[in-house]
C-alpha cells in the first residue's frame, strides 16, 4: 500500500517563526488533506489539496503530486499552533479512504 | 449545519469485557462513515468504513467489528476487548460529492 512519511517528526518554534512542514508519498494520489490535532485530540482539516496552492490566513500548502510530496507552510506561529499535523493521502474516488503520514509534532513556545 | 457526535469521551474497561462506541452524524445524509484508531499519540490507522446502511468494509483484521444501523450512525463493538484494543479512536464522515473529512472529537478507550 501506499507509504506516507512526514517530516520533520518534531519541531519546537519560538513564538513568530515560520516552519515547513513535508509530505512524502510514495504513489500516485488522486486526494489529499492536511489536518491539526490539537493537544486535546480534535482533529482539524486545514486543507484539501490534492495538487497545486492554497492558503488560509497564516497556513499555506503546496502539493506537487508529480513529485509525491506536499508542504504545509505555517508563517508567524502562534503557540495555538501547537500539536501534531497529519498528511492524509487517499487514492480511489468513491470511498475517500485516507492513509494517514506519521505526522508532524510541533511545539511553539511563547 | 452538520455536526458528529462521538461517545463517551473517556473509557476504561477490564480485559474481556464487551465494547461499544457510538458515533452519529447530523444534518446530513446517506454520508461515508469512517472509523480510525490512533494509538501512541501518532498514525490513524483506518479500522473500518461504510458506504451505506447495513454496509461495512474492514481494513485490518482484528478483534473488532462495526455497524451502520441507520443511514446516520456508526458503531464500533468488540465482544471481548484486549489490551491491545487500547488507544484515541475517532469517527469521521464525508458528505458525498465532497472530498474532505470531519472528525468527532474521539474516544479514548484504556483496557485494563
């Protein structure tokens, strides 16, 4: 099946810095989405973006899906930033089953 | 608006013991269901998915099963839990014709 690597694995920010964040897959995806688990385990979807730009606000995400990668660019990072960002990839329409990366933990501190 | 609603929040249950957890979906129909179970703090590993009522596919064999017996209501059982049945499982859904997934808030099972 499809492998999804993350990385950095972690990562500890002062309060104001910018960080990215990659998505490494190993086949071609016809889906793919970034989500934040906050500390108390909600999960978030920030993106779909099965390939080219978007952004939201201070997130932005860029999926090559030539390449198999994916990065997740968080710009000014807030200690509400914290906690673990999820690559999600998903081939086959009709189930969207999503095979989830090994994510990314991050820490902002004040 | 569409919600999902996932219980009970925390469990701790003996070793043998029957489970049950449930998920329901509102404001929405005939939506994907999906069932994923995270363990040490990282990976979702997909455990199962339903198209429909009645519906299940299984992704890992294991000593848990699920059903759908609504359109909007998902359940995760096992007759007999085991250590290893420990860990944050989260229910999702997608509304069909859309491509992302919604969480509930999960269920973090501890068996002792």
């Amino acid at each position: 099946g499809i492998q999804v690597e993350q990385s950095p694995p972690d990562l500890i920010l002062q309060e104001g810095a910018n960080s990215t964040l990659r998505c490494n897959f190993s086949d071609s995806v016809n889906n793919l989405q970034w989500f934040h688990q906050n500390p108390w385990g909600q999960l978030i979807n920030l993106f779909y973006i099965p390939s080219g730009t978007k952004q939201n606000g201070r997130l932005s995400a860029t999926t090559v899906a030539t390449e198999r990668y994916s990065l997740l660019y968080i710009s000014s990072s807030q200690t509400t930033d914290s906690g673990v960002y999820f690559c999600a990839v998903g081939g086959a329409s009709g189930t969207y089953k999503y095979i989830f990366g090994t994510g990314t933990r991050l820490k902002v501190l004040a | 608006s569409q919600t999902i609603h996932q219980w009970p929040a925390t469990l701790v249950q003996p070793v043998g013991s029957p489970l049950s957890l449930e998920c329901t979906v509102e404001g929405t129909s005939n939506p994907n269901l999906y069932w994923y179970r995270q363990a040490a703090g990282r990976g979702l590993q997909l455990l199962f998915y339903s198209v429909g009522i009645g519906q299940i596919s299984s992704e890992v064999p294991q000593n848990l099963s699920a059903s759908r017996p609504q359109d909007r209501q998902f359940i995760l059982s096992s007759k007999k839990l085991l250590l290893s049945d420990s860990g944050f499982y989260l229910c999702a859904w997608r509304k069909r014709g859309s491509y992302g997934y919604t969480f509930g808030s999960g269920t973090r099972l501890t068996v002792v």
